[in-house]
C-alpha cells in the first residue's frame, strides 16, 4: 500500500513541475518577445531620427559651401585681415649619432 501512495504523491510531484516549468517557459517566451518588440521600435525612432538629422547636415553643409565660395580675398582686407609671412622653426642637431645622415 505504501508504494502505490508514493508512485501517486511522485506523479503528482512531477506533473506540478512540468506545469511550473511550462508557465516559467510561456512567461519567457512573452518576455523575449516583448523585447524583439521593442527593441524593433526603438530601431524604427532612430532611423526617423537620422534621417532628420542628416538633412539637416546636408543643409549645413550647403550653407558652408556657400559661405565659403562668397569670401574673397578683397572682403578679408576689408574685415581687417592681413596676410602674414611664415615663420618656420629648424632644430639643430645636438650631437652625433650613428647614422647615415647625423639627424636626431
């Protein structure tokens, strides 16, 4: 008598299980897709959202192009520009190596 009270009690054990396994699954499954979801939204939000905001580059980029092709050099003497001669610094060697060319 024992041993059939006990094969009950371990399918009983066994069925609850499987079930809490199954609604913990079902739970998952509902979790990861809410995630595809929205992560596929959020995906959506920003292509909208570079597609704004390259246009508006595009925009820019004309302005600059524009501003650069109105600037001479007559209206930068205007504004109180002046050109200025370069002044280029050389470092002297400051001793010898061995090398080919003595350059440090």
């Amino acid at each position: 008598m024992t041993t059939y009270t006990l094969a009950i009690d371990l399918k009983k054990y066994m069925s609850l299980i499987l079930i809490t396994l199954f609604v913990m699954l079902v739970l998952l499954y509902t979790l990861l897709v809410n995630m595809t979801y929205m992560s596929a939204a959020r995906r959506e939000k920003l292509v909208e959202t570079n597609a704004a905001l390259s246009g508006e580059l595009a925009d820019l980029e004309f302005s600059l192009v524009s501003a650069r092709s109105a600037v001479s050099l007559e209206m930068a003497y205007a504004r109180g520009f002046k050109e200025v001669k370069p002044e280029y610094a050389s470092r002297k060697s400051i001793g010898q190596a061995l090398t080919v060319r003595n350059e440090i």
